[in-house]
C-alpha cells in the first residue's frame, strides 16, 4: 500500500537545523535572501536603517544558509554578479564537499539560484524559464544503499517513496497582490516544461537521458 504525502514529506519549523538523512530520504529548504538592494526600496519601512544595509545582512545570510545542512536549497532573489563571492565559503564547506548550484545571470542580476549535494545528486539536466529554475538531478546510491532499497522492495505493502529521478522547481512568484493570473502562468509554464520532459525521457538499462529537443 503506497504511502499518503504526509508520511512521506515532514515539514519543520523555519530556520530550524535538518536533521541528516537516511538513504531513502533527501532534504529541501526554500529561502528569500531578499534582494540585495533591499536598502534602496521603499517596501518594509518597519526594518531600522542598520538592518537594511546588505553590509549587515550579508554574514547573517551566509550564517543562516550554512546553517540550514539541506541537501538541496533554492534561494530567491540572488545577486547573481556577486553570489559566488559573498556566499563562497557556503559552496565549499557546507556538506564538507560543498554544493554545486543552478544560476541564470539574468539582465536584472535578480534571480533564483538552486544548491545541491554532490554527493548524492548528479545534475542531469536544467533550464531557466521566467524567474524559475528547473533542475532534473539523479539521487546517487552507494552499493549499500541499493542493497537496502532491494531489501525494503521486497517487502509487502512497502513503498520506499523515493525515485531515483526528481524534478527541483525553484520559483519566485510574483509578488504583487494584483498579479495572480502572472503567478498562475508561472506554474503553469514550469508544469507544462515537466511535462514536456518526461515525455522526452529515454530509459536505457535504468539510466535515462533526454533527447535533444528544445
């Protein structure tokens, strides 16, 4: 019997540590940086001038992402210019071999930026569509791990409720109040690109690849 999405997916407080996962599991954080030129902006007049400066949330940011130990992390509202020099020591030393990550430079330099474990995901594929990056990443089993995915397999009424293949949406929605028939379309544009995709997924000897199609 297939497990209900609750007994898969157990959400935790925010900028609460993640404990380590287990080889059936992984671990996702979404996060806003909020923009690096918050200071500049005329919104959250509440927030005194000191906390405004990115000179002060910068470390703070670095501290808080460090801090989050996910195997996966989509942040929003990156500088994409200055992202890999301010945030360096995030992408080397978090998980001990660091993070590779997901950028577009777009022309504004506002953009969402996906972070993922090497060690137990291979990018194997990506694409940029409207303030979103869509990742496809393939979980990497040790020997061991594939021994205890047979054996939990062979079990009645045990569904380990994780595929080897999955997709990452990383969205920043449009924020505007009037604006949700654009926030509509953004999801629908990335669901209809997943769909597009799978449909062009070629599954060879349990590995797939994707056809060279636009």
């Amino acid at each position: 019997m297939s497990k209900t999405l609750e007994q898969q997916v157990k959400l935790y407080p925010r900028l609460e540590q993640l404990p380590a996962t287990v080889w059936n599991q992984f671990s996702v954080t979404s996060f806003n940086m909020l923009t690096k030129k918050f200071e500049q902006k005329d919104y959250y007049q509440y927030v005194n001038e000191q906390a405004r400066q990115w000179s002060f949330r910068c470390p703070k940011l670095v501290e808080i992402i460090d801090s989050f130990r996910s195997d996966i992390i989509c942040l929003q509202e990156v500088f994409s210019p200055t992202f890999v020099q301010e945030f360096g020591n995030v992408l080397k030393c978090t998980k001990e071999l660091g993070f590779q990550h997901v950028m577009e430079d777009t022309t504004h330099h506002i953009t969402c930026c996906t972070l993922f474990d090497p060690k137990k995901f291979a990018m194997v594929y990506h694409e940029f569509r409207s303030r979103t990056v869509l990742v496809l990443l393939e979980r990497l089993t040790t020997e061991a791990d594939e021994k205890q995915e047979s054996v939990q397999d062979n079990k009645e009424d045990v569904d380990t409720g994780c595929s080897r293949y999955i997709f990452v949406v990383n969205v920043h929605l449009e924020g505007s109040p009037d604006k949700w028939s654009t926030r509509f379309a953004q999801i629908k544009s990335v669901l209809s690109r997943i769909s597009f995709r799978l449909s062009e997924l070629v599954y060879c000897k349990e590995k797939i690849y994707l056809k060279k199609t636009a």
